[in-house]
C-alpha cells in the first residue's frame, strides 16, 4: 500500500505562521513554435516570459528513511487547492477581442494624421496584453514616427530604449544614440511631423559647429558696437549697462511700451534699473543677445538669470532662445538633476523635456532614486510638470508600467497609477488607469479599495474588471455574491476561458471542476485550472497523475510558477535530480525568483538539493547538455547550461546557448536578457560584436545587425559571425544569387571552429537553402551530416528532401525518427501529418494541438478538411475555436477567406481588419479586404 503523506505531518505545525493565503501567476500567453531552415535560428519563435511568484501552504512527508531529507525541503508544507489563485492580469481584456483589434484598426486608419501617434499608443495597450512583444514594440515605434510634440517624442524614444533593456549592457550610456531619428536624444527635442524622415540616420555624428568661433564674433561685436550704436543706459547700483533703445524695445511689448509708449523712462537716456531684482550681469547679457540674439558666451548662471528675467518681462524671443541653450547643456543625469527646477520654476519646455529625457533614458534604476520620483509622484509634481507641458498620459503610462515590474505593491507604484488616473481623459485610458489600479491594491491586501478601482474601471467600460471586483467581494467574506457576479458575467456575454476560471474559485466539488475544465477547452493556455487539478491529484496521493497534469501545460508553455510546482512534486516522491532540473530552469527564466511562500531563494533550494543527486565535472556536463540537446529536452538543456554558469558565471558562450534555448521555449525576455550577458562576458570585441549583432537582429534592426557581423569577420573570422551574417541575410526572399551568397557564408561557418552544437544547425540550415534552390541531393548530405552529429532536428529537414523525391514513406519514417527522439515533439507530429493520408493526418494533428494547443496549423488544416466537405459553420467554429484565444495572422485570413466564400462580408471586413491591426502589410489580407469592402458597398447601395 502506498504510504500516504498527508497522513502523519499534518500535527506538525511546521512554519505554520508563515503560511500564505494566496498565489499569484501571471498566465502569458504563449505563441506557436515553428521549425524552419536558414530562417530558424534556434528552431523555434520566441515569446517573453512574464515573472511568477507563488505563495503555496507545503506539509512535509513522513520522516522515515530519505523522507527526513524531503522534510528538510519542504519546511512550509505541500501545495494545497484551497490556496490557489489566479493573478488578474494588469492589462486591457475584451470579451470580443477580434472586434476591439478590428476597431482600433478603422481608426488608426480613419484619423487626422497628427492624431495616429495617440491611437498608436492605444494599440500599444491592446498588444500589451498579447504575448508576442514584437507587435507592442512595433505599435510603440509607430506612435513614435506619427509624434509631432517634443513631449511626446522624448516619451516614446525613452521607451523604445527601455524596451531594448540597453541599461543592462555594460559601458553603455542612458544618452547613447542607436543612430536612427527614432530613438536619438537630440531628434527627440525636435518638435513637427516628419514620419518619413523618423527611420533615417540622425545627425549625432555631426559637428555643432564651431563654438569659440561664435564666442569670438559675439565678444567682437559686443566691444566694438556697443558704444557706437548706444543711445540710452541702464542703472543697476554703481553699474551702468550701455544699450541700444531700439534693440531693446524689440524684446517685448513692456520694453517698448516703457521705452516708446509715453512714459517717463521715454523721454530718459539713463533709466534707474536696480529695484528690477535683475544683476548687472544679466543686463550686459540682455544687452548683448538684443543686439546678437547669441548666448553662447555667457555661464550657465547667467542664461538661468536670462531665463528669469524673460518671463519676468515677456520676452518670448529670448526665453526661447534660452531655453534651447540650456536644453542643449543637458547630457547626463547631474545636468538634469541641476536644472531641472529651473525648467519647471520658469516653465522652460525643451530645458524640462531635456531633462525630463536623462531621466527617462535612466529608466528602470529611476524608479528607485527618491529625488527624481519627486518629479512625478505628487498631484503637486503633475500639476509643476503640466505647467511646463510635460504632464500626458503617455508619460504616466510608461513610468507606472515600470513600477508594477519593479514591485507592484510600493507606494511609487499606487502614486503613479493614481497620477495616471487623473491623466486619463479617453474611455479606453480610464478603464487601464482603474483597473491596474484595482489590481495593485488587491495585491497589497486593500480589498475595499480595490473593488472601488474595479468599479470604477467597469463604469468606464471594462468588462473584464468584474473579475475584479468579484475577488475583492470574496476576500472581504462575500463568496456568493462574488459567484452570482461570475454567473451574470456568463450569461450576458459570449463565454471566454477567464470567465469561468473565475468562477471556479467561487464553486466547489464537481461544478468547480466542471467550471476549470471548461476553462481549459476554451483557453487552454490559462495555467491556474492546470495546476488546481495537478495539486487536486496531490491531494489524493495521485503524485504521478499530479506531475502528467502540469506536464500538459509545461509542454507548451513555461513559466517559473509551473516549473516550481513540479519541483514540488518531484521532492514528494523523492525524485530530486527532477526537482533540480526544474529549480535551474526556473532561475534561469527568473534568476530571483523566491519560493516557499518568498521565503527561500531559488539558489539555496539548489544546495540543498545538490548533495542527493550525481555530481558532474563540467566534461560532463558538456556531455549531459550534448545529450539532452540532440534530444530536443529544452528545460533538461537549461538545467545543465545553469549548472555550468554556477561553475563558470563569466562564460559568455554558456549565455549565448543559454539565449537559443529560452528562445526555443519561447521566453523571449529570458531570452535577451542571457544574451545581454552574454556580451557584456566576452573576450574579445569580435566576440561582442557577435553578440551585439543577434542583440539588434532580435530587436528588429536587421541592417545594424549584418553590419556589426561584417565589422566582426573583419577582425576574426569565426563561426558565429559567419552564421549571424547568413542568417540575417536568410531573412528575406532569397533570389538565386542571394541564395548562392548565404550557401558560401555557411559554408565558411562551417569551416571555422565551433562544437557540434552549432555545427549541427549550420548543416540544418544550409541543407534548408539547397532545398530552396532545388539542389536535393546537396540538401539531404547536408541532413545526413548533421544527423552524423545528433542534431535531430535535422530529420524534418530529410524528410522534407525524401518528399520533394516523391518518396513519401521514407519522409514519414524520418518524422516518426523525429517523433520517437524529442521530448519535445508537437512540431513533428505536425510535420508527419503532411506526409501521410487524411485519417493519419487527423490523427497527428490531433496529438498536436494536445501537446502544443497553440500551434495554428492543425485548426487550419482541420478547417479546410471542412470546408472542402461543405461544413462551412463547423469550418468557421473549428477557426474561432483557436482565435478565443490566440488571435493569429493566418488563421483570422483563413476566416475572412471562408466569410467572403459564404458571401459574409460584414464578418469578412471585420476579420481582415483585425489581421490587418496584427501585421498592417500582409498582403493577401490587404486583397481580401479591398473585394470584401466593394461588395459590402454594393450590397449596401
């Protein structure tokens, strides 16, 4: 009989007052890995990660044997179901999301155009809540290129910047230019609309021109004309300033009204100045730019008692010109921290927008600096900075999604979303200020509050915060009220995954089983009804049933929060090298990650864990991540990699592998981040000019990316420059002589030292060209070659060869080879199913979409199966099946394509825009939506 671990420790009482009430997981949605050829840099598209953190009650094992060791490393309990949450997502949700993409859509293509920067930035919102953070970055450079205000334009560069996450390479500058338009500091404080120009080279490189040159003209002209041209003087004290009448007149209309209007200082050569509050200085300096209209002569001190005096008596001119001088003194965060008063005390706009951006560019380390939160925090600061104008929204926007990163629950992060809230003017800014409100408070435990937030934000129109309030009610007692809430949500709305999942909380028995299952069908990328049915199974002594059920969604979606779960699991049944494994992934996707409650860091699990299982030397390590590789283990590959950094944490080649694996898992955050590593650890500067080469590529700068391995080559030839050359260049359609060129730049990777490792992706993707230039035979060496060496993936590639033969037998074998090796092997079944008849085909997707739910082809395939046997409403309900949930490019197409057939083209309209807000140059989608809109007008006429 199986022992029963609930069974004796429950008297226990270990850390008993340390137990948590609830847990709290962030649920990103994950998008389709896909295998490719040159194209394919690690195999897989990548997705970020989004940081976990748990909060689980543990009761440890019976002592008996090993299970003393289990009691020492689960000192807080097992997991219990009643415990459980899910987090509310921080973010915009819509009941009907492909309508709310269809929408901003029409209107970003309908509005003024110096009105697309403000709905880019909506369309930003919208994608923040996606999971691919390419198409939020590309919302955010578009805001960016349709931004006329200097406000606006140092708001966005700033954020562009930090999305880049620049400020974790070491030796970089906050004020260092990309040396585009777009993100250079100085193009920034440029005010007007020029789109066209925003992608150009910028002008950093440039002189500013010849400085003493200027200071020599402007001493020249103010000794020898000043008393040439005098016809009237000032008195301050002692000193008298010899001017020019006209000259000063022309300041303002109160100089020309004093000096010309009938007053008695008219009709007076020499004017008592000295109860003005203004120093001689500043009245030479006065003097001078009425004559010059240059500052470059005088001290800072000065120009700031010129900037005074200009406000003081209204002169625009000269405060402009002020304020454009000392804006251009601006370039580090002491400047800033200097002027920045001044700017506002004297409502100076580009010398606040100047340093304004030294502290935006300094952005997440601001955060922390309490003298420059001063600036934003306030209703008083927001009003200062309005003053100036430089308080918006967008400024808000970006500050408090920083903070929540940084930690959800401080004071500076409630400060900066209220100061959102009183930015909000817009329906859809009001309904993200509350609800993100809602959720901050809520996790600081301030339910009344709260629920206020979450009402507010419904007011404004966001449904999704019910969810909110329906929690709130529930930790202040009211479970019932809160159930009846989720019940009326369900039933007045289309049903979506996160509405039962909400309700789930609130039921018990078979109805919350029934709710979480039925979550699942509908949204199976939610991980809280996985891990409630995996710690459910716990419950019963089912610990193998357990680790299947968070196996489910681990095989498609990795997070730390399931990764800590199955550790869990893993120490109960005393399977510690699992537990090991999962505890280095984990880390690596969230080196900080805290478990137990918060109360164990990560890295200490690990040492206590490293006694019970077999020691490696790094020979074997090497060996073990060989293994696991060719395997198609990614996590496996991860655990090893970590294991190697603790040995070697400056080895930047470990980072890099490091970065391809987090790809391949889709952890894009996790991803650049070990690749920002990775280059700040190299060598030498061909090493780092590798890296800093994928950096750009990743990022979307692919012409930056070819230069810098082209500077790389020039200095030593190496495999991974040769192959970032290839592959960057593999990113386009290849023409014949294109393709000719990638070949030689492989082929020389090839020739270059490197492990078998890359060697075998290097064959992978030049047998992937061969096959794209006809040449088989070269491709399928190529395949064999790499297989020689373990790299398995490589079998897709043969097969795909043995297809073009007309072998199809022989393809389908080498995609049951790829099926039978890879731990991770959704792909391959997708993969066989071309090679096969329909029934198989069936049968193969079908085990795809149960591995891997977000790869799109099987609905795609499945859809068309339908179509073709005139089922076109199942056809179109097989589609919006994966489009509840994953709103993809190819399958909204698909659906249009399958509307118009139907004659639906109000449905066809709607899903091409909606494609069209996902990737606005598609043009298949663009073709579609001009004939659907004809018709549509014709019907309508």
């Amino acid at each position: 009989m199986q022992h029963n671990i609930f069974t004796t420790m429950r008297s226990l009482k270990i850390m008993d007052g340390c137990k948590g009430t609830q847990v709290f997981a962030i649920n990103p949605s994950g998008t389709t890995p896909t295998n490719g050829g040159v194209g394919d840099k690690v195999g897989h598209s990548r997705v970020n990660s989004v940081r976990s953190r748990s909060n689980w009650s543990f009761q440890a094992p019976n002592p008996t044997g090993n299970n003393a060791l289990v009691e020492s490393l689960l000192p807080y309990e097992l997991p219990s179901s009643d415990l459980l949450e899910p987090q509310i997502e921080p973010c915009l949700k819509t009941v009907d999301f492909v309508e709310t993409l269809a929408d901003v859509y029409r209107r970003i293509e309908n509005c003024p155009q110096f009105e697309k920067s403000k709905m880019y930035v909506e369309q930003c919102a919208i994608f923040r809540g996606m999971s691919d953070p390419k198409l939020f970055r590309r919302s955010l450079r578009s805001a960016r290129q349709h931004a006329v205000d200097v406000h606006t334009k140092v708001v966005l560069a700033a954020w562009l910047r930090y999305e880049r996450r620049e400020d974790e390479l070491v030796g970089s500058s906050s004020m260092t230019c990309c040396g585009r338009n777009v993100e250079c500091p100085k193009a920034s404080l440029v005010a007007g609309y020029d789109p066209e120009s925003v992608y150009d080279s910028c002008c950093c490189s440039r002189s500013g021109g010849d400085v003493d040159g200027e200071t020599a003209d402007a001493d020249e002209e103010c000794s020898t004309s000043k008393e040439e041209e005098a016809d009237m003087s000032f008195y301050i004290g002692e000193d008298e300033i010899m001017c020019v009448r006209y000259k000063i007149a022309s300041l303002s209309t109160p100089f020309r009204t004093m000096l010309y209007g009938g007053f008695t200082e008219t009709r007076r050569q020499k004017i008592n100045f000295s109860q003005n509050g203004v120093s001689p200085e500043a009245m030479r300096a006065v003097e001078v730019f009425s004559r010059t209209g240059k500052l470059d002569s005088f001290e800072v001190r000065i120009v700031l008692d010129l900037l005074s005096f200009s406000n003081r008596f209204c002169c625009d001119e000269l405060k402009s010109a002020c304020d454009a001088h000392l804006a251009s003194l601006v370039c580090e965060l002491e400047d800033a921290m200097v002027l920045v008063d001044y700017g506002l005390e004297e409502t100076a706009y580009l010398l606040v927008a100047a340093c304004l951006q030294v502290f935006l560019r300094e952005l997440p380390n601001s955060v922390h600096n309490p003298n420059m939160m001063r600036l934003f925090c306030s209703s008083e600061a927001r009003q200062r900075l309005a003053m100036a104008g430089h308080s918006s929204f967008v400024l808000y926007y970006f500050l408090s999604q920083i903070a929540m990163e940084e930690d959800m629950k401080s004071n500076t992060t409630v400060m900066l979303l209220e100061r959102l809230g009183e930015c909000a003017t817009e329906g859809w800014e009001k309904q993200l200020a509350f609800h993100q409100l809602g959720v901050v408070m809520l996790e600081r435990q301030e339910y009344k509050d709260a629920q206020c937030w979450f009402e507010a934000a419904i007011e404004a129109g966001h449904v999704y915060s019910m969810v909110g309030v329906a929690r709130a009610k529930f930790k202040r007692g009211h479970k019932y009220v809160a159930y009846k809430q989720m019940n009326s949500l369900i039933s007045e709305n289309t049903p979506v995954g996160w509405m039962y999942q909400e309700r789930s909380l609130y039921s018990n028995g078979k109805e919350k089983m029934m709710d979480l299952n039925t979550a699942t069908q509908l949204d199976p990328t939610l991980s809280y009804p996985y891990k409630y049915r995996a710690v459910s199974l716990l419950e019963e002594n089912q610990i193998g049933s357990a680790i299947t059920e968070i196996n489910k969604i681990i095989s498609f979606k990795v997070s730390p929060d399931c990764l800590e779960l199955r550790a869990w699991f893993s120490i109960a049944i005393e399977d510690f090298e699992g537990a090991l494994r999962d505890v280095r992934a984990l880390l690596t996707l969230d080196p900080n990650y805290m478990m137990f409650h918060g109360k164990l860091h990560g890295d200490h699990l690990v040492e206590l864990l490293q006694p019970l299982v077999q020691q490696w030397s790094q020979a074997d390590c090497w060996m073990q991540l060989y293994d696991r590789w060719s395997s198609v283990d990614d996590i496996g590959s991860l655990a090893v990699v970590h294991h190697m950094l603790a040995n070697d944490p400056g080895k930047s080649l470990l980072r890099f592998r490091q970065s391809l694996l987090l790809l391949r898992l889709n952890c894009q955050k996790s991803a650049m981040h070990s690749l920002r590593l990775a280059r700040n650890h190299s060598t030498s500067e061909h090493e780092r000019l590798v890296y800093e080469g994928w950096i750009l590529y990743d990022t979307g700068h692919r012409e930056e990316a070819l230069a810098k391995a082209e500077e790389s080559i020039s200095i030593q030839r190496s495999f991974e420059a040769f192959f970032l050359k290839a592959y960057a260049l593999a990113d386009s359609n290849l023409d014949s002589e294109s393709s000719t060129y990638v070949i030689q730049l492989l082929e020389e990777a090839l020739r270059c030292p490197s492990d078998g490792l890359r060697k075998g992706q290097a064959l992978n993707n030049l047998g992937s060209v061969y096959v794209d230039s006809e040449k088989l035979d070269l491709a399928a060496d190529c395949y064999t070659n790499a297989l020689n060496i373990k790299h398995t993936r490589a079998h897709q590639g043969l097969a795909r060869v043995y297809h073009l033969k007309n072998q199809r037998k022989a393809a389908y074998d080498e995609m049951t080879k790829l099926i039978e090796k890879a731990r991770n092997n959704a792909s391959a079944y997708e993969k066989r199913s071309e090679y096969c008849d329909r029934d198989m085909a069936k049968n193969d997707l079908s085990m795809a979409t149960q591995l891997d739910p977000l790869r799109t082809y099987p609905y795609r395939y499945r859809a068309a199966v339908l179509m073709d046997d005139h089922k076109e409403a199942e056809a179109i309900e097989e589609l919006s099946k994966a489009i509840a949930f994953k709103p993809d490019l190819q399958l909204l197409h698909l659906r249009a394509a399958f509307h118009e057939s139907m004659s639906d083209f109000v449905s066809t309209v709607r899903d091409c825009e909606a494609a069209l807000c996902l990737d606005p140059n598609h043009a298949d989608t663009h073709e579609l939506y001009g004939k659907a809109r004809e018709r549509l007008n014709e019907q309508q006429r």
